[in-house]
C-alpha cells in the first residue's frame, strides 16, 4: 500500500496534473532503476509507455512506499544507474 504526502497531493499533482498515481506506484514496485538520497529518501525511475516511453522519477521517504514527489526525468537515459 503506498500512502501520498501532503506535498504530493497538494502541490506536485497540482503542477502535474498528467501524472497518475498508478505510474507512480508502478515504478516503484519494479525497482527498475533506484538510488538512495543522502537523506535517506529514495529516487526510483521507470518508463512510462503511455507518456511517449519518458522516463519518470518518483522520490519516496526512507519507508520506500511514501510518495513525495514525481516528474519526467529528461536527463535521465536509462544507462545513468546500473
């Protein structure tokens, strides 16, 4: 179960209303790409097939399954992580 915060509800899907809650919890399920902040949150990125194969970038908090923040990653390629 995946729990949103406030900054996600009120301020993130308000800049971006395109982006779905499911895609979010979908890159973050597949563990596909994932790096861990210094602060101890977490970056997770996955592409999105419906939104032209663009990679997203979800960040959690440390619990890996609250969503802070969320945005197509133009920088990020794929081959950025291994």
């Amino acid at each position: 179960m995946f729990i949103y915060t406030s900054y996600f509800e009120n301020d993130v899907l308000r800049k971006r209303p395109y982006i779905k809650r499911q895609w979010c919890e979908q890159v973050v399920s597949l563990k596909r790409y994932v790096e861990e902040q210094p602060d101890g949150r977490f970056r997770f990125w996955g592409q999105i097939p419906e939104y032209e194969n663009r990679y997203l970038r979800v960040v959690t908090l440390p619990d890996q399954r609250s969503v802070l923040d969320a945005f197509f990653d133009r920088n990020f390629k794929g081959d950025n992580l291994k």
